[in-house]
C-alpha cells in the first residue's frame, strides 16, 4: 500500500514527507557530495517498534516521492 504522500515540510537542506494514510512521517536531508552533486539521504529514526515493519515498507515510495519533489523545487540535482 504506497498510498498517498504529502511534503510535511521543506526547507533548502531537508524535506519532511508524510504518508497520509498511517501518518509516518519521513525526513530526507539534502547532501552535498564531493563532486558538488546535490542528494537526498534518509535520516532514520527508530520509531515505535510495532510500526517498523511497516515504516521499511513504506520507505522507498516516500524516497522516490520526496526525490521528485526535491528536483521540482531544484533541491538536488
């Protein structure tokens, strides 16, 4: 169920993404790489361990949605 994803917050370093429905929220730093190139990384935090499983589900369409968002507004490259 990737379901519906909404940018909770975005600022020129990081983006907070939530997932409508479960109301998991997501936070992608932006990182600068050596050779200037401008990235997403996740920063992970541990959470209520019964929603884990689910949060790691969830996971790569939050970062797929929050890298498309983050090109749009010309955050990463």
């Amino acid at each position: 169920m990737a379901g519906k994803f909404t940018i909770e917050n975005r600022t020129p370093k990081e983006l907070k993404v939530l997932h409508v429905a479960s109301g998991l929220r997501y936070t992608f730093r932006v990182s600068k790489l050596k050779s200037g190139q401008r990235v997403l990384k996740g920063d992970y935090s541990p959470g209520s361990p019964s929603a884990r499983p689910f949060r790691e589900r969830l996971e790569p369409n939050a970062r797929t949605f929050a890298g498309r968002e983050a090109r749009k507004a010309d955050l990463i490259d």
